[in-house]
C-alpha cells in the first residue's frame, strides 16, 4: 500500500468544485510534484493533505493511517505532517534559533536540536540572525528546518521556489533536493511550473480541473500523455486534425508515424521541437511568419499552405526571415487523440 493515499477527494467552496474526486498514491521516500494551471485545486489538496481543509468528500490516509473521511478529523498538529510555505511564513521577530525551535515537540533538548538542524540546513553560523537579514534562498532553508524540527513523516511544499529570484532558483532547487534525500523523509511539492516540476520530482501528478490526470516519471509525463490535456499543458504541442490508420497519420503536416489505440478521425500532437525546417520539395510547403528568440533556441510560428498557424523549435544557427518560404518535416512518432 502506498505511503499517502488520497482517494476520491472532494472540495468545494461554494459553486466552485476546486477538487473534483482527486486520486493520488505517493511512495514512501519519494518526491513527487503535483502540477497544474493556475486554479487546478493542488493547493487546495495539498492544505486537505495537511489539515487546513476538511474536504467534502473522500478519504486521505497516511502510512495506513485514516487522517480524513467522512466521519475521522485529525487535526494538522496530529498528523505528522510538516509544510513550507510559498512565502515561507517564518517569524519576523524572532531569531533564526528561536524559529526552528518553535518547530521542535515539547521536552526535547532543545538547544541541541535547533543546532543539529541548523547544522543540516547549513545555516549553524546564522543562528542568531533575524529572518530579514537573510537571502531568501536562507530564508526556505529555516522554514525546512523549523519543519523537519517537529519530525513529519511527510513533507509539504507549496509553490516553494515561486518567492527566490530566478538568479538563484536553480541553485536553492537542487539544495532542496538534496536535503529531501539526504534526510529521506517524502515530499509532495505543489507548482504550477512545468520546468521545476519535471526536472526535480522523482514521479509528477498533473492535475487539470480538479482532478488528478496522470501521474509517472518526468519522461512519461512528456512523451506518454495519457490524453489530450495532459499532453497540451506539458511542453508546447501543436494539435492538427488527422485520420489514423495503421500506425500512421495523415495531416496538414503530411504522413507521420503515429502511436495511436484506435483508427479513423483524431487529433495528431506534434511537439514543437518534432518539427524539422528540409528542403523545399521534400517537406510540406510553409511561410514563416514570425520567431521568438530566446539565445540558445527560438520559437517560430509558421502558416501552413492550408492557412493553420504551427510552431517549431528549433536552433538559432540560421536566421530565417519572416516572409520566407520553406518545407517542414516531422521527425520522430507523434501521439494521436480521439477527438472529443
Ligand atoms: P494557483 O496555482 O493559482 O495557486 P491552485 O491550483 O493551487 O492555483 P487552488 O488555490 O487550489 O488552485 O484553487 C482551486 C479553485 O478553488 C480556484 O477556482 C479557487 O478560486 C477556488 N478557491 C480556493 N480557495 C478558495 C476559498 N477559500 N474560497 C473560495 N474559493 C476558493
């Protein structure tokens, strides 16, 4: 059995269904990120998670233990379950020390405590520092150890790199990760980041609209969504109507390889980076009509003859005009959908 357990969690405020029957089974030890747009419901499941919603319908348990349904309540300081705010929520008027030892269970040594949990974080020489006179990538690490002090079981995190300068995110990310692991504890962190979430988390749940869509490694989530939204909120995706018959699709964007469960009508999902600029004659004939640069690639939007708009990544060795004509190819196996 899983380590936590959400099953068929249901929230509501109001009209507004935030969580709509979310399913989620996290590993013990792992990492996972639950992704989504912006008002998907991952905060509003991960505060059922912690305690600060009672949710309308469902069950959360954890380490086999029922934290939630409809009869059982267990209350946030009950459950073993440590969270690290987006904005970190540390205590101004108190000293760094004194912030992590608010974490700790009563009657423990506590002055040794805060100093080995400092020492973790890296932070023993800024014990007496008050939260302003850090940077904020000192400041998560404080609030990590403030949670860690009262010793979770299960780690939370809610938009927790949203707050640090881009500058320093990658850095303050791969600390974090390595603090996860180094103290083994499992962690679920909430982001609405596609990047941070596929390159921190050991497995990712995306969630659209309530519910949890598909969950698997960064790899699968990118190469193998299990359907058409999955696959159009992760990465940049161009969907073209297209028959599918015996593994292959035929497209405004001409014949392709295709991984398909079903023939006739459907919808082909070419990742923008699946196209390829080749010699007119061989391709199918485009304009281009305009690029974003972005230094190591860009993105150019082209108009097919048959007047739909696509988009391409590719490198930025030759620069190609708007106005100009060239032929597109698409290289690899796309996905197809069923149409709706
Ligand atoms: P974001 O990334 O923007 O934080 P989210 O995926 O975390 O979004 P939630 O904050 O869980 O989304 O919100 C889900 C839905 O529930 C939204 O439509 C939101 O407006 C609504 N909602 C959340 N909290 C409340 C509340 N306390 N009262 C009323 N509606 C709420």
């Amino acid at each position: 059995m899983s380590f936590l357990a959400c099953r068929d969690v249901v929230k509501r405020f109001g009209t507004v269904v935030a969580v709509d029957h979310a399913n989620l089974e996290v590993e013990r030890g792992e990492m996972l990120a639950l992704l989504g747009p912006s008002g998907c419901g991952k905060t509003t499941l991960l505060r059922m998670i912690a305690g600060f919603e009672v949710p309308d319908a469902g069950e959360i348990l954890l380490d086999e233990r029922l934290l939630n349904n409809s009869r059982v309540f267990t209350p946030p300081e009950r459950r073993r379950v440590g969270m690290v705010f987006q904005d970190f929520a540390l205590f101004p008027h108190m000293t760094v020390a004194k912030n992590v030892a608010f974490g700790l269970p009563k009657g423990a040594n506590r002055a040794q405590r805060v100093g080995e949990l400092l020492d973790l974080v890296g932070l023993e020489g800024l014990r007496e520092r008050f939260p302003h006179e850090l940077s904020g990538g000192q400041q998560q690490r404080v609030a990590m150890a403030r949670a860690l002090a009262a010793e979770p079981a299960l780690l939370l995190f809610d938009e927790p790199f949203s707050n640090l300068d881009p500058s320093i995110r990658q850095r303050v990310r791969a600390e974090v990760k390595q603090l996860i692991h180094q103290v083994g504890i499992t962690a679920v962190f909430v982001t609405h980041d596609q990047e941070e979430a596929l390159s921190l988390a050991e497995r990712v749940a995306v969630m659209i609209q309530g519910r949890v869509r598909q969950v698997g490694t960064p790899r699968e989530i990118y190469m193998h969504p299990t359907e058409r939204a999955v696959g159009a909120f992760i990465g940049e995706a161009n969907f073209l109507p297209a028959q599918i018959s015996g593994a292959r699709a035929e497209s405004e964007l001409g014949s392709m390889a295709v991984r398909a469960d079903f023939e006739g009508a459907g919808e082909v999902m070419v990742r923008s980076e699946d196209i390829d600029i080749v010699p007119s004659g061989v391709g199918i004939a485009a304009e281009m009509v305009g690029v974003e640069y972005f230094g190591h690639d860009m993105l150019a939007t082209v108009r097919l003859d048959s007047g739909r708009l696509v988009r391409l990544r590719r490198g930025t060795s030759e620069a190609i005009e708007p106005g100009a004509r060239i032929a597109l190819a698409v290289n690899g196996t796309a996905l197809a959908f069923p149409v709706a």
